[in-house]
C-alpha cells in the first residue's frame, strides 16, 4: 500500500472560563490533543503483524515520530492493552471480516517517554472482491474528547474542503462501513462498473493511493461525523 501525504490539521481548543489558566510551565497531553477524527493511520497484514503503511501528522505526533518515521512500525508495538490477547481477538476478527469495527481502550508512549491513555476505533475497509484490504484506526485521548451530539452537523466547510454529492457520499459511507464493490452496486441499484468509476474518482479526488487510504483521507479531513456509526457523512459536507 503506498503511501500519500496530507495536509496539516489544527487540533481545536477548549477553553473552560470557570477554572484558572494553568502555570506556564506545565503542558497537559490531553488538553493538546486532537480531535479523534484528525487523529488516523491506516494499516495492513496478519493481525498479530499490523503494519502502518500510512499516517495523518496529527496520529504519528502522538508517539513522537514523523509521518515517515511511523510508516513501516507495527501497530501492536506502539500501543499497550491492559488485555493483549483481546486485543488481538479483535483485529483478527476484523481482518476475517465477524466484525466491521470495534473500539479498546489502551495506552501509548509519547515522544517524551510519557504514557498517555486513548481509545482507538479500528474499522475494516473492504476491497472489490470482498476481502479486507486494509484496517483504518482512529486514536482519540479517552479523558478529553467526547462524542458530538448527532444533532450537530460540524461546521460548515472551507473553500478548498471537499463536498459531495448525494450517491458520491453514500458510496464513501458504504466503503467507510467495509461493503464491497457487489454489496454497493445491489444496494444503490448501480453496476459494479458505475461503483468502481465513483470510487475511482474519489480516490483521485482525494489524493489516495487505494480504499483504505479513501477513508483515512476522509476522516482527516472532517468527511465524517466524529463519533457516529455506521459513518455518516456531514450534511455541510454533501452538495444541496
């Protein structure tokens, strides 16, 4: 799986007026980290050996490390569960295609030597045969980001953000959510052909080498409402 690269991504501020300013000599890991949904790598191979083939900025930065230096590192080896076995349980049944997705709790080692606690949401991207042909993990800090009420349709979107349209954006989700090419082509009433093409254009669109890539690009890019499943697609982001 190649890699591509990615623009650099803000992380967003919370700001509590009721509590006092922190010294300033003191930095907290969790107040700096960055929204869930900027926060992504994707990987592939057998699930004891997941590989990071590529990575947003904003992921690799939570261990200290390039977006080049992270790429070729074994999932398993940055991050740390209180269950190894479970852990493993739970990709090997993503990579056999039991389970779409699935959300741990575990913890990681920042670029200083630091342990920080995080959730991760691993999710299966399917390829055009069915198979799985890559995993995408979301990393977020379990003790500072929460879920955005399903009510709040994100911001709206910068000029040079991308927008959808309406059966571009189904067939995002539907990949997002691992269906496959025949599965996407029986449920939109379109031909395997017309599938490929949309998806192809896409891929193209968003500057992604394959599927997989397809869909860390779109959460990095705030395609995605954060927190939801299955993938939903932002209304702002899905041409009127």
């Amino acid at each position: 799986m190649a890699t591509t690269s990615f623009p650099d991504a803000s992380p967003r501020k919370h700001h509590r007026a009721a509590e006092p300013a922190p010294p300033a000599h003191r930095t907290s890991v969790a107040d700096s980290s960055p929204p869930a949904s900027r926060a992504v790598c994707t990987a592939r191979g057998f699930p004891g050996n997941l590989v990071i083939t590529a990575a947003e900025p904003e992921f690799a930065g939570q261990f200290g490390l390039s977006t080049r230096e992270i790429c070729g590192r074994r999932l398993l080896d940055l991050l740390y569960s209180p269950a190894p076995s479970r852990l493993q349980e739970q990709f090997i049944a993503l990579s056999s295609g039991r389970r779409p997705r699935f959300t741990e709790q575990v913890t990681g080692k920042d670029g200083s030597g630091g342990l920080f606690h995080a959730d991760i949401t691993a999710i299966s991207v399917r390829g055009r045969r069915g198979e799985t042909s890559g995993i995408v993990v979301l990393l977020h800090h379990s003790t500072s980001v929460a879920p955005a009420p399903l009510q709040d349709p994100g911001p709206s979107p910068a000029e040079d953000e991308p927008v959808l349209n309406a059966l571009d954006a189904q067939v995002l989700e539907g990949v997002a959510r691992g269906e496959s090419t025949v599965q996407l082509a029986s449920r939109l009433y379109l031909s395997r052909q017309g599938i490929e093409y949309r998806i192809g254009q896409m891929l193209r669109r968003f500057d992604a080498p394959n599927r997989p890539a397809l869909i860390s690009r779109a959460h990095a890019l705030g395609v995605f409402a954060p927190g939801q499943w299955p993938p939903r697609v932002l209304p702002t982001r899905i041409k009127p």
